[in-house]
C-alpha cells in the first residue's frame, strides 16, 4: 500500500503557544549575481540589505490616469460592492480593498502581466512566478483606517501553506503617499528575522483578518524590539511610483484623517518553485481570491 506524503518541515512554526524568533533560512535575493532585468545590481543589493527598494516612476503619468480611472470604476459599481472579494471599511461603510483585481479588470491583469512589474519579480525570485494575491487599497480621507503591524509571510505560511519566503510584493501608489495620509511604513532588516506569532487560528480567520488583523500580529513587545534595532521608514512619493518590499518584512500603515486620499494597488508575486502546500497553522486554506493556487502564469 503506498504510503501517504511525507509533511515537509516546518522551517518557520508559528501560531504557537508563544512568540518565537527564527533566523531566516531563505536567501532575499534568489537569483544568480548579473541577471539579467530592470533592476539594477545595487537595487537589488539595497532590497537584499533592507528587504525592499523603490522605484520613482514604474508606471507613466497616463497609466496612472487610466489606472485610477479603473479604480474609480469598480469601487462605484454595485455588483462589486456585492462581491465577496470587495471588503468594506467598518465605519465609513466605504470599499477598503478589492481582492483578485487582476482578474476583475483587465486593466489591472495587464498591469500584472506588464514586463516592468513581473521581469522585476522574476529578477528578485529566480524563477517563474504567479500572482500570489493582488487588491487594491483604498484610503479615502477623513478617517480610513490602517493595517496593523504584521509580516505577510507568517500569514501566507500559516494560512495559506507556503513554505518558503520566495515571495515578493509591490505597492503602486495610484495616488500621491505622503506621510500624514496613511503611508507605508517598514522595518529595515526586519525581513532577516522570522517572528512567529502566539495563538491559533480561528476558523475562517481571514473574514475577519481582511477588515482587521489580529491573528498573527506580533506583541507590543516584539515590535518594541524589532523598531529599536531596525527603525522605521516611511514611504511616500508621487502617482505612479512602487516600492518592492519582501515577503517577511515588518510593516503596517496608520489611519488616514487627512483630506487627500491613498490609493494603492498591490500585487504579490510567488516562485512556481514555491508551490503552496496544506496550511501550516490553520484549520483550513484561505480562499483562492486571496490565496491563489498556481495555475495560469504571470
């Protein structure tokens, strides 16, 4: 009778009955020194030193003006309203977030698919990839709530089964970021420390983690640790500027109670060598529109 499947080991156990650092065991940059891609040798050193690096101008000023456009479109639309993949902001009752925009919108699937955003991810990860997860966050002004401080990995490997940091994000500022209107912000070097969280999963935790996080959030004092050794930066700049930021770095963002709007879209890019297994700390898998399963290739 053949034997079931052996369970790999679980590099990063987290989820636990308490908070655990782990070195990371994963290179940052996976690729071979003089790859070729958009990044130049020295981004690249800059993202594998603080586990992200910024782009000033990855998209046009009318690529910007037809992307916004796009967003405007479906966070006005009742039928994505309806959806399940639009989260909804608790207070203001307004869209926070549209999940699977890629393949809600063309206009953002060619975005996904654009040789400057997936060469980039292809260049980081060194290999072929997919889109992992992709949305668009919407901050409106006048009190749009935040994202707590959180590392997307311990969330993708406990909930969604991926066993090695070979993922990669890119925020596009589709509005201009500045740092009263709900910036990003990141722990420089926070990347090279895996901070598995205390506590276990509730069933269908990401009902719940999409609006607000509180599974797999660090304490105060792990992020009082982690902020004093690395510090904090903020990342602002102008429509139509990205910063790339790894797949276990620390970051978060503040409410927004000024006037002027931020609007992003994000999209993460997994290897095809990084294949998802069963979640490492949850009862169940995430749902495909925020954990996509590898498929179609980017």
């Amino acid at each position: 009778m053949a034997s079931a499947p052996t369970r790999p080991v679980d590099l990063y156990p987290t989820r636990g009955p308490k908070e655990e650092l782990i070195g990371r065991k994963d290179p940052v940059v996976w690729s071979e020194p003089g790859t070729a891609g958009p990044f130049w040798a020295r981004e690249l050193a800059e993202y594998d030193r603080d586990g992200f690096v910024t782009v000033d101008e990855l998209v046009t000023p009318a690529e910007v003006d037809e992307l916004r456009a796009e967003l405007d479109r479906l966070v006005t639309d009742p039928a994505v309203r309806a959806d399940e993949r639009a989260i909804v902001e608790p207070r203001s009752q307004e869209i926070r977030s549209v999940f699977e925009v890629h393949r809600l919108s063309k206009v953002f699937g060619r975005l996904a698919e654009d040789p400057r955003v997936v060469g980039r991810a292809r260049q980081i990860l060194g290999s072929d990839v997919y889109v992992h997860q992709s949305r668009v966050n919407v901050k409106p002004g006048f009190g749009a709530s935040g994202f707590y401080w959180h590392s997307d990995f311990e969330t993708w490997h406990a909930e969604d089964g991926l066993p090695r940091m070979r993922t990669v994000s890119v925020s596009i500022a589709l509005t201009a970021n500045h740092t009263t209107n709900g910036s990003l912000m990141i722990m420089p070097g926070s990347h090279r420390t895996f901070l598995g969280c205390a506590g276990a999963t509730p069933q269908d935790n990401y009902k719940q983690s999409l609006r607000m996080q509180d599974a797999g959030t660090p304490s105060h004092e792990a992020l009082t640790t982690f902020a004093d050794a690395c510090g904090i930066r903020h990342f602002t700049g102008p429509a139509g500027s990205a910063t790339w930021f790894d797949c276990n770095a620390l970051h978060g963002s503040g409410d927004n109670i000024t006037p002027y709007p931020r609007s992003n879209v994000f999209l993460v890019f997994n290897s095809v060598e990084n294949q998802p297994e069963a979640p490492f700390a949850a009862p169940v898998r995430r749902p495909s529109f925020v954990a996509a399963r590898p498929g179609g290739r980017s």
